[in-house]
C-alpha cells in the first residue's frame, strides 16, 4: 500500500517515521492524530522483530510441544508484517523470513507426528535458535522427513516476494524481471500443489534465484539476472 511514512503528531508536533516504528501512534504523547508531511511511498514491510528468548529458555528443560501453542502465533504474527518494498524501494528475500518460514512448518510437523526422532528433534531446535538470526541450516542438514516443510515454506515465502515486486514493478517495469518472475511463480504453484514436496535442491534453487532476482532488481546487474533464469531452468 502506497503511505505517508513521515507523520507529524497534531496535537503536540512530534514528527516521527512510520517506517522505522510502524505505529501510527505519536511516540512522545501517544496521540493517533497525525498528518503526513511527505509523498505516498509504496510500503508493505512492518517494524517488527521476532523475540524467541523465553521459548529457548523453555526447551532447555522442556520438549517441542510445551512452546508449540505459543509459538506457532509470533511465527505467523511476524511473518504477516514482513514484506519487501520499504519507503517505496524493493528489499531483497531474506534468511530471517525464509527461516521463520520453514519453523512455523516443521513444528507443525512435528506436532502431528504420533513418533518423532532425536533428528527431528534437534531440527526443530536448530531453527529455533536460528529463526532471530536468520541462520538458515544448509539443504544436507534436513532431515528427509522435514524436507516437505521447507519446500512448503519456501515456496509461501517466495510467493510473497514475488506478488509485491510484481506490483513494485508496475512503478518501475522491466520486461526481463516480469517474464522472470512468471517463472518464479511457475515453480512456486508446482512446488504448492505437491505440497513442498520436492527435491531439497529444487527449493534451494527457488530461493537463490528468487534471490538473484532480487539482486538484478536492485543493482542492475544483469550477469544476476542470467544466473536466476539459468538456475530456474534447471528446475523440476
């Protein structure tokens, strides 16, 4: 949606940034009378951080299921504000969303498994203490039985990126980039309709040429360009 992110409070005359606080609230009187005192810029992304201490606290000594019913709604909740156009200018796809993602599918997972696995458990433990970081675990490290929840992610996460840089694009259009991302979506529906699952390779190559993509799309760079559509064409 296109915002006024610069606000002056009209009841006391604080200014503040939207985009940096995403509240509409003023920061010194807590007043939600404001004006905007800037252009409309095009703005789907949303001041937010995921906080996940507690819960690691809790699985010290505990077991998946005892943080399940809390964390599954801060996943969800974080990844609703993410987006990728802040102040009218096309972020890249991130490891932070990609990783809160994939968490949100494999504790669900795991959650409905009548039997699970030490492997399994440690995943699930991994993306925990990665998701605030964003320190996505490599394809090799993904327990077979979980590569259905990272295909499922990814390709959810993806679909999102993909729908705002089209609409960013209606602003900034570059035929190459929309034929691109036709592709991208392509795969992505391919990747939906089995439910995630595909080969860890063919979700991989998804990201990274999503992330190339996004690349060109920021620097020009067409040698970024051929790399996406090169490894696009490499999918299932």
């Amino acid at each position: 949606m296109e915002i006024r992110g610069r606000r002056e409070c009209a009841d006391c005359g604080t200014r503040w940034s939207y985009y940096e606080t995403g509240s509409v609230s003023c920061p010194d009187c807590g007043s939600i009378r404001s004006v905007g005192v800037d252009e409309r810029k095009e703005h789907t992304d949303t001041a937010t951080t995921l906080e996940l201490t507690d819960l690691k606290t809790t699985l010290v000594d505990g077991e998946v299921r005892d943080v399940v019913d809390d964390l599954k709604p801060r996943l969800r909740e974080y990844i609703r504000k993410r987006g990728f156009v802040s102040e009218g200018e096309l972020r890249p796809l991130d490891d932070e969303i990609l990783v809160a993602a994939e968490l949100l599918h494999a504790v669900d997972v795991y959650d409905r498994s009548r039997e699970t696995t030490e492997e399994e458990y440690l995943y699930v433990l991994t993306l925990v203490n990665g998701a605030e970081s964003g320190d996505r675990p490599a394809p090799d490290d993904v327990p077979r039985s979980m590569a259905a929840a990272r295909g499922l992610a990814y390709a959810t996460v993806v679909s999102k990126y993909r729908r705002e840089a089209v609409t960013w694009l209606e602003a900034n259009p570059d035929a190459e980039a929309q034929t691109t991302l036709g592709t991208i979506r392509d795969h992505e529906k391919r990747m939906h309709a089995l439910e995630g699952d595909v080969p860890l390779t063919d979700s991989e190559r998804l990201v990274e040429a999503t992330k190339e993509l996004s690349e060109y799309l920021a620097t020009d760079e067409l040698d970024a360009l051929a790399t996406a559509q090169d490894r696009l064409s490499r999918l299932g």
